[in-house]
C-alpha cells in the first residue's frame, strides 16, 4: 500500500512507504496516542477523546473539508483538524 498521509501509528514495522504527514514509532519507542478510554464523548457513539499532548492533535489533513466529527462537533473552519474521528474540544 502507498499512505495518503496523516496517519498515526503506534509502532510503523511493516508496509509503507509512509507519508511525511504520517505520526508514528518504532518497536524501541513506541508513539503513545494519548486518547482516553472507549466511551460516549458528546455523541451518539462511543469514541476515543484525545488527550491533551496527543500527537492527533492538529495532525489531520490541512486541507480537509469536514465540518464536524463524528459525535457532531465542530471541525475547525480554515484550521487543520486532529486525526482520528473526534476533535479535542478545548
């Protein structure tokens, strides 16, 4: 596979060839996500919230055109969004 970039991966041992956007680790030192347990954060759905220092945070796509995420947030209007299905809400 080729990535389409923005990615985050805690450990990156196999596949790629991974993008310059891509977040990700090595087996030696793995990238902690920084994301709360499964659970219903503002939405329908259970997710996993982002902590604060999540490497996800402003790693999206800076291009995206998402609104809002998947428990129906705002996405930031002009700004880069965080990877994953959920905003941070700060």
């Amino acid at each position: 596979f080729v990535s389409g970039g923005h990615n985050l991966l805690g450990v990156a041992s196999v596949g790629g060839p991974w993008g310059s956007s891509d977040r990700f680790g090595t087996s030696g030192s793995p990238l902690d996500p920084l994301i709360s347990v499964l659970g219903l954060n503002f939405g329908r759905t259970q997710t996993h919230r982002l902590l604060t220092g999540s490497p996800a945070i402003d790693g999206g796509d800076p291009v995206s055109t998402l609104t809002e995420d998947q428990a129906r947030m705002p996405r930031p209007s002009g700004g880069v969004v965080d990877i994953g299905s959920v905003e941070l809400q700060q």
